[in-house]
C-alpha cells in the first residue's frame, strides 16, 4: 500500500471511530443515567406505593395454584409486587412447566437451573430457604421465588423496578416483556415504578428551620439526581463538600471548598442535637480517619441528609439517612461568629430589615 493510501485509509478508520463514538458515547451516558440515577428533568417521582400488592386479573388464573401462592407470599416479605415475580416465572420457564434443559435439573447453554433461572454464583450469594425444610435449592419454586425476590430488592426494587429486572437479565427486551406479563397478571391500575432519584416524599422543606437554612436545603435539594464526580464544583455535577459549598453560597454565606476544611469550621454540635443545615461528617475515603473525617452531608431533618455520595450511588446525589456506622460527628457554620454576624448583615439588607 502506498503512504498516500495508508494516510487515506487512516483518515477514514480515525472518522469511522468517531461516528461510531459520537453515536456510542450518548446511548452509553444515557443508559447509565437510567440505571444510575439519571436527570431530575422529569420532576420527583412518588414511590410510596412501590411495593404495593396488586389484585389478580383474570389472566393470573392461568399461572400453577402453588406458584401463584408463592409469587403472592413473596412479593409480601420482600416488598416485590407479587406480579412482576410472576413475569419472571413466565418469561423464564412458564413457571416451571417448560422441560427444557436446566429447568428441573442440570443447566441451559448459559449455566442457568431452576424455575427462576439462576446461575449457580447467583443463587448461592442470595439464596432463601423458603420453605425452612433446610435446604437452599434452586430447583425447587419454594426456594427459587423468595430468591428472586430477594435478588430484585438488592438490585434497588421495588423503587427502581426497570433496573432491578434488567440486572436479572441485561436485555431491556427481556425487561419489557416481564412487565408486559406483570400487567396482564395485576389486577387494578398497576404501575411499575422507575425512581429517578428524586423521592416526592423528600421534597419538603423542614418547617422548624428558618427562612435562611431552608434556602440552603432548598438549593442543594434542587441538585438531586445530578451526577457525582470527585473534584467537580457544578453546576452539572458535585462532589460532598461543593455541593455543601454551594448550597450555602446560594443564601450569601462562605465556608471552604474541601471537607477536609470544613470539619473543623463550623462548632462542633454534640450527636441527637443536629438541626437543619448542620453538617454530618463521615470516617469514609482514603486517607480519613476520626479525626479527620473525607465525607460530609447536610442535615435537613428526620434522621436523614442530602448528600452527593459517590459517582455510581443510586442516587449520586439525594437524601439518604445519616446515623450509619461510619458517623463522625456534627458541626453547626451557622454558629461561628462571623457568619453570624454576616446573617445579621443579610437580614439587614432585605425589605423591611
């Protein structure tokens, strides 16, 4: 070949990668915001009733009495809406009525046994003994439902139902058609919930709080669902300490950048004393300790924060609750004299101050 060739065919391989990438990349950002947590653009979404147990409708007759017994017990102990398990069953096995290989013994070309079709690792790291005959048996559907269900809620079901499933089979065909079976079975107005990070049942503001501590909580609520990235400062994506930075910047207040500044900035509040807008310090990252605490959120109330945890947390950035092992203590900014006396200069300055 040429050099003017291989130039020529160098060029067009460099283009190809990158139509290929400009094409890839998106699909790839947008799948990971789906399975992670995503954008807040469409709002909050209500999950109070994600694990709500619906009726049967008439096309749940057709499912094996002690399946549907089964389905309907699980779905109960774990939270799981009793059809989707047996949307499962049916796009699996047809509840245990298919005799293809590994359905009641050995395993499918993919190394999955069982009704609920798990492979071997799977089932041993969530396996139930759900009939308490002392065996874990993936074989038998007493063992394999309560299994799968158990399997669903650690994959962030009932909340984020669309993931939990397709982290049971990574087809999103594969998860359309098991819901497409879970609204045949349902009985009612059965609706699959697909949480986006942003929970309706946290969006109010702690009423006990003033007027400057519930704009702070209200400016880094209002970043919910937004990615994390260590290092990033917004308004795109946060890391703990500059979601912390900001929120407060937004009511005219500066403290630093770092947690590792900020734990020592504010007054030190004993624990069971915390108040909205105090800040909870963590013994989490590398290179912390007790004393020197890497992660931080904000109080807003109840036992819980809003805090931009980690970059593949679902969600990266929400409210989680904070009393957890690894917490350090509580300071309060709001506290030191300075920014006291910048509260009064703010007050000061509005109608009427």
């Amino acid at each position: 070949m040429t050099p003017k060739r291989v130039l020529a065919a160098s060029a067009l391989a460099a283009a190809a990668a990158l139509f290929v990438g400009l094409i890839f990349v998106p699909i790839l950002f947008g799948a990971s915001q789906f399975m992670f947590g995503g954008s807040v653009n469409g709002g909050c979404v209500d999950t109070s009733g994600a694990g709500a147990q619906p009726a049967e409708a008439g096309d749940a007759k057709s499912i094996p009495a002690n399946y549907l017994d089964l389905y309907k017990k699980a779905g109960k102990d774990y939270g799981i809406p009793w059809n989707v398990l047996a949307g499962i069953g049916e796009v699996e096995t047809g509840h245990g009525t298919s005799n293809a290989q590994g359905v009641h013994s050995g395993e499918n070309y993919a190394g999955a046994g069982g009704p609920m079709q798990f492979l071997a690792p799977t089932f041993k790291s969530f396996a139930v003994d759900g009939n308490k005959d002392g065996k874990k048996d993936r074989y038998d559907p007493a063992d394999a439902i309560p299994t799968a269900a158990a399997y669903l809620k650690h994959n962030g079901a009932p909340a984020r139902m669309k993931t939990a499933i397709f982290q049971y089979n990574h087809s999103w065909d594969y998860v359309n058609m098991v819901l497409s079976w879970a609204k045949r079975y349902g009985g009612g107005d059965f609706k699959v919930v697909q949480s986006n990070g942003v929970d309706c049942q946290d969006d109010a503001l702690p009423a006990n709080a003033s007027a400057l501590v519930q704009k702070i909580i209200a400016f880094a609520l209002a970043q919910r669902g937004k990615p994390y990235v260590f290092g990033a400062t917004g308004p795109d994506a946060w890391d703990c300490s500059s979601l912390i930075q900001a929120a407060y910047r937004a009511a005219g207040l500066g403290i630093p950048r770092t947690t590792f500044e900020q734990w020592p900035f504010g007054v030190k509040v004993p624990k069971g004393k915390e108040q909205p807008g105090d800040l909870v310090f963590f013994n989490s990252g590398p290179g912390t300790s007790a004393d020197s605490p890497g992660h931080v959120g904000m109080v807003i109330g109840k036992g819980k924060m809003i805090v931009a945890s980690c970059t593949l947390c679902v969600p990266a950035i929400g409210v989680k609750p904070y009393k957890r092992a690894d917490w350090v203590g509580v300071t309060r900014p709001l506290a030191r004299p300075d920014l006291k006396k910048k509260v009064a200069e703010l007050a000061a300055q509005q109608p009427g101050g």
